[in-house]
C-alpha cells in the first residue's frame, strides 16, 4: 500500500508536518520517502518505530527507489489512495511502476473512524484549547467590534493556547448574520440585542475539535431565548438518545423531532453532525439518510440549529465519544445562555 494524502500520513506515522510517501509491505515493514527538508525529522520519529526513512531528491527518485523495493518482495499488486491522487499522478505512478494497482476505498477510513484513547486525548486536548480560547474572547466583544475582528481575536487566542491551526474557517456572527449556518465573517458591528454565535476548533497533534455556542449580547428577548432553549434540549435529547449501535439517522431524528414538535422544524436545515478526527469531516455522518451505525470509538457532533432568515439563528455544538449505551461529552464549555454585559 502506497499513502502519499497528509491525513493517512499523519495516522500511519503518528506525525504532523511531514511531507512523503510511505510504503507499507506485506512483512508488516514500512518505508517513508520525503526530502531532505524532513529527513531529520523523520528519521527522529520513525526510525526508533521500525520505518525505514529514504531521503529523495526528485520525483524520478522516488519511482526509482520503489521499483526496486517492489521487485525485492515480489510486490505485483499495489494499493492506492484513490481518493487522494490526482489523475495525473495516478497517470505517472502507473508509468512508472508497470504494476497491477487496486484502490484503496474506504479502508483506512473505516479505521480512522474508532478513536484510540490517544486520539481522544488529542482531541480533547484541542477542544480545551477552543473553549479556554471562547472564554478569553466574550469578555473583550463589545458593541462596534466586527465579526471578522472578533474571529480574528478567536483565532489569535487559540494559537496561543497552543493550537497548531484552526480546525476550519472560524464562523463567527452577529444579528440577523447568525441565521445563516456557515456564514463567513464579514464587518458587520456587533450591536446590543444581538446573538453571538461562534463555530469554531482548535488541532492538537494533527487532531482536530469542534464546537458552537451561541451568546446574547446586552440582552435576549422572549423569542430569542424560546428558540435558544427549543435547540438546547433537542441538542440534549440528541445526546441522551446516542448509543453504541444505533443508526445516525435515528440520533439526527431524536433532535429534529423536538425542533418540529416546538414549531420550528422548517428552520433546521442541516444534518444534525459529522465525525471528527484528523479531518473535521470524516465519516459517518448524523444525518436523516445515513443508515450506518454508531460504532464505539467514533467521535460525533451533536449540533442541531434554528435558523430564522432576517431575523437570528442558534445552534449549540458537543463533541460525544460512543461508548456503549452513555456517550462521554467532550464538551466542557456551559451551554446556558449567556448574557454578555454591554
């Protein structure tokens, strides 16, 4: 198996910020091939863990070097990333090889998707980076500050935390802006009266959190605090309801059956959440079509929303571990509606 996409790496190799190749052999051997900008790197972290670290230096190289690898074990048969490689370099890799390739699929995939206790601690650790970087940031908003400054400071502070990247582009809205669920940032002025809401993560170790929590600024009206409360306990029945085992369109339907029940069901728009790790999207998702089952291990978004056009939005955003009947919130941050002082 040949993995040249940087999220395989980084599962394969237990490290960030390399750049490569890496063979994996039927003897259970592994071979990375980078450059000499990551030789020493590499060879640090991979050689006292078995791999065998070849320094390049060009493309025609590495081809070389592989060939005669492949030809020492016999090696007739090669997997691919096809979800990684361009069409291009899968066109060179079969020029160069002259072998048999089958693809890869959703193999590694389906492993990355059971977090080993050292992945969850990563994780945790980047959420815990987030939510201090959160707690940091609503005491400087103030009425004039923009929502492309705010995300700004958001991100500042998680870095300083000790964040490697934002997860994604950070989401972070006022007023009637907060009605849109990926709203990008823009100069609009926070005003009192507003919602606040923040969608946003912190990568530790490569690994990657999420989380949202919508803030009133000033004050909230009854409107603004029914819808707050109506996504608070779908967000909480969706939590309650997870299990080891049960289909991600039923854990999505425990959310949105509160949402409908309390007249809003036109205003959720969205799946309720999506698995994280190494990617902030991975798979399953907890969606209304998707049938496959929560398995222990997968870490899960529970994230359900109202969006109301013109108007404002609120979603509330937990990070759930499955394990077994009760999942393990990895969310620490209070989800009681905050009012911000003015």
């Amino acid at each position: 198996m040949l993995l040249t996409g940087e999220v395989n790496l980084t599962y394969i190799t237990q490290m960030t910020g390399l750049e490569g190749q890496c063979l994996i052999l039927p003897d259970d051997t592994a071979i990375f091939v980078t450059d000499g900008r990551y030789t020493e790197a590499a060879e640090q972290k991979l050689i006292p863990r078995g791999f065998t670290v070849l320094t390049r230096s060009n493309m025609s190289a590495m081809y070389d070097y592989l060939r005669s690898v492949l030809e020492q074990h016999d090696i007739r048969r090669l997997m691919y990333e096809d979800d990684v490689l361009t069409v291009s370099d899968f066109a060179l890799m079969r020029e160069q090889l002259q072998l048999s390739f089958q693809p890869v699929g959703d193999r590694i995939r389906k492993l990355r998707a059971c977090k080993s206790p050292e992945e969850v601690d990563c994780i945790v650790r980047a959420q815990r980076i987030a939510e201090a970087a959160l707690e940091r940031l609503l005491p400087k908003l103030h009425a004039g500050i923009t929502e492309r400054e705010a995300a700004a400071m958001l991100n500042y502070y998680m870095a300083l935390g000790g964040s490697e990247k934002p997860s994604f582009d950070t989401i972070l809205l006022f007023g009637e802006n907060t009605s849109k669920p990926h709203g990008v940032p823009s100069d609009r002025a926070l005003k009192e009266g507003d919602f606040v809401l923040a969608d946003f993560g912190a990568v530790y170790q490569g690994y990657h959190s999420d989380m949202t929590r919508t803030v009133a600024y000033g004050h909230a009206n009854d409107e603004m605090r029914q819808v707050y409360e109506t996504v608070l306990a779908a967000q909480e029945a969706a939590a309650k309801a997870a299990r080891e085992g049960m289909l991600c369109c039923n854990m999505h339907e425990a959310a949105a059956n509160v949402i409908a029940e309390a007249g809003y069901g036109a205003y959720f728009t969205h799946a309720l959440g999506h698995s994280v790790g190494l990617e902030i999207h991975e798979t399953p998702v907890a969606s209304p079509r998707c049938e496959k089952p929560l398995t222990r291990g997968i870490v899960m978004t529970d994230e359900p929303g109202i969006y109301m056009p013109g108007k404002f939005g609120v979603r509330i955003e937990d990070m759930l571990l499955i394990e077994g009947d009760t999942p393990r919130n990895l969310t620490a941050f209070p989800k009681t509606l905050r009012i911000l002082p003015v």
